[in-house]
C-alpha cells in the first residue's frame, strides 16, 4: 500500500528559507540550493557520522551505532536510485 501525501491545495513545491530548501509533498523530494537531496545520501552522511562520532570518542557505542544503523536504513531504502546520490543538478527529469 503506497502513502501519497496531499499538498493541501497547493500546486508545486513549496520554499523555505528564502528558496534555499525546496520541498514537493507530491512527489515527495527535497531540494538545497538546486541540489536534489537523496535520502540515500543523507543515510551516507548520517552513518559516516556514528561512526566518526564513536571513533572520536564524542559518541557512547550504543549512541555510534545507532546513528550507523539509521543511516544504513537510510541508504538500504534508497539503493535502487543509488546512481544518482552524488550527481549534481537539480534532476527534475528523473523520477
């Protein structure tokens, strides 16, 4: 069963923070500065994290790991896609 979220009358993404960050609730996608932000990425980011945090000694084990965890969920969701995690553009044809 798929979710589709409603954009509650509005067509089109919405801006925020003076169009920094863009966000489409229909086709459920974030933008930052014309950058397209994958989940996936932001799962990279996340894990990489955890595990700088735990070896830096600024993160418990249990507080590494979690983070890790969240974002190897993260990538694992967004895996089909992985091609274009890192490709720059706005990549509006894509879908």
């Amino acid at each position: 069963m798929r979710v589709h979220y409603d954009t509650i009358g509005e067509t089109g993404p919405r801006h925020f923070i003076g169009g920094l960050i863009r966000f489409d609730a229909q086709r459920r996608r974030v933008w930052v500065g014309d950058q397209r932000l994958h989940h996936g990425l932001t799962g990279a980011l996340l894990a990489g994290m955890g595990m700088a945090g735990f070896a830096a000694h600024r993160l418990t084990a249990r507080g590494g790991v979690e983070w890790a965890l969240f974002g190897s969920v993260l990538m694992a969701h967004d895996w089909h896609d992985r091609s274009l995690w890192f490709r720059r553009g706005a990549q509006e044809d894509w879908d």
